[in-house]
C-alpha cells in the first residue's frame, strides 16, 4: 500500500520544506520535507533532490508500517506513515503493540513531546493524524479474535443521521461518552433490523461501540466486541430478555454472542458461537 495524497499533504504541511539545512525541535539537522539522514550543517539542496528524498522517505516508512501486520484502509495505513515519519519506527511499534484500531488512534495524542517538552506543533500534527485516521473510506478490516470482519467508521458529528437501514443511523451506535468516532459492522446492522423486523417494535440500543475509556470505565471486558464495533446491548419494550435471545438464536445458530441479562441482550458477530447468562 502507498501513502495517499491526504498523508502526503499532511506530512508536507508539518514538515515544511526547507533547502538548506537546519536543526529541527529534536536537535537533529535536518533538510527538504524533515529529511535527516546525511544531513550535515551547511547543507542545501534543489527542490528537486526535496522531492526525491521526500519520495525515498516515504517508502522507508510505509515499510515499517507494513511491517506491522495490522489490516488497514488507505487512511489508516497513510496516518500510520505520517507518525513513525515524524516519531520514528521504535515510537511506531509501541504505539501498535497489544492495541485495536481505535485505541491506536487515541494513543497516537500521547506522542506530542521533543526532548521532553510538549509542542504545539507536535499536538496539532497527533491531532490531524487521528482525524485522518479515522476518515471513513469504503469499508475497513479490522482484527477480531484472529479474524478479518468488515467494519464501517463513521464520524458522528458528519455522518450521524446516515441510514444504514430501513430502521437504524449511524449516531444510534455512537459510544455514549460523546466521541465522535464510531465503529459499526454492517453484519450487526443486518442482525438488529431483522429482529425489529419481526417484532415490528423498536430496538433500543443500550450501548454499541465503545471507546477504550469508556469501556474501561463502565467495566467491560478487556477485548470486548463493544470495541469494534460488531457489539450491541439491546431491549425491546413488552419483550422479555429470554424471549428475545430465543429470537436472536434463530438468526445465528452457529456463531456470534448472545448474553442474556436482567433488562437487556448483549448480541455481537463474533465468528465463534459464544452464549451466556450474565
């Protein structure tokens, strides 16, 4: 995969360019688009020899974030190649390490100090990073359980009153801490509105996606599904839990969780058969 114009244009914007050597916030010289290897004081170059140590770069970085084995859209992968431009392929391996795809965009904020001073500049550039990371595409695989499931993002605040189907928007998966990023699998869509189908009565989502702190918080399960979006705790007003799990076992009877609760059904697409009473 090959950063796209978006991160190029932000890996511009950050590093500027510059055709005579200087020394950047980290004390290293530095030449055209943040380029450091080689570079001595007194040092220039032509925009031309910008332009290619900018293109050489760029394919040193995407390796590392190839290296990475993460399945990631065209946004992510290039929001990827911008960070470990900047912060380096230690910095990027710790960054990914034991973490999904949205806590890797939340921790991608923590990187924002040069020789242990928080910079502006470092905190606008974690900033766009994020955003362009979380830039919905087509569609994007994240890793669930070893497993490749399809996962849609959506921005609340642009992409909230979306349809995703005759019964459901987007904003209805949102996490309830407020965050603007939501997760959703088509695959759970499709599952919530053929029971609202059949009940022909609204399915009240509790709680969908959730970010890693509000997971955290309200004391979910370390790798729950709410996390990836293919997650959902749902009632139906005059419908029994037991009731409505029965329901629900009809529609995947060799995969996906379904617990059973006091007032709710917690039912996600896992590809393993998972049931349980809570």
């Amino acid at each position: 995969m090959k950063t796209n114009q978006k991160g190029i244009d932000l890996i511009k914007s950050f590093e500027g360019c510059s055709l005579v050597a200087y020394k950047c916030p980290a004390n290293v010289w530095t030449i055209g688009y943040g380029h450091t290897q080689g570079v001595t004081e007194g040092m220039s170059i032509t925009q031309k020899q910008a332009d290619e140590y900018l293109k050489a770069d760029l394919a040193k970085y995407e390796k590392y974030v190839e290296n990475t084995k993460l399945v990631l859209n065209e946004n992510q992968f290039s929001a990827l190649v911008s960070f470990v431009y900047n912060c380096g392929n230690g910095n990027l391996k710790t960054l990914v390490k034991n973490r999904t795809l949205p806590e890797i965009a939340e921790a991608m904020l923590l990187y924002r100090k040069a020789n242990g001073v928080v910079l502006n500049g470092l905190v606008r550039r974690r900033k766009a990073e994020r955003e362009l990371f979380l830039i919905p595409v087509e569609e994007c695989k994240i890793e669930v359980e070893n497993m490749d499931k399809i996962v849609k993002c959506y921005s609340k605040k642009k992409e909230g009153n979306v349809q995703l189907s005759a019964n459901f928007k987007a904003k209805e998966f949102a996490c309830k801490d407020g965050s603007d990023v939501i997760f959703i699998a088509p695959a759970l869509v499709d599952i919530l509105q053929a029971i609202r189908n059949h009940y022909g009565k609204a399915v009240n989502i509790n709680s969908a996606y959730r970010t890693p702190t509000y997971n955290k918080k309200v004391g979910g399960a370390t790798y729950s599904q709410h996390l990836y979006g293919t997650a959902a705790d749902i009632r139906i007003n005059g419908v029994k839990p037991k009731d409505l799990a029965a329901y629900i076992e009809t529609l995947m009877p060799n995969y996906g969780g379904i617990g059973i609760y006091k007032n709710f059904v917690h039912v996600d697409v896992r590809k393993v058969k998972s049931r349980w009473n809570g």
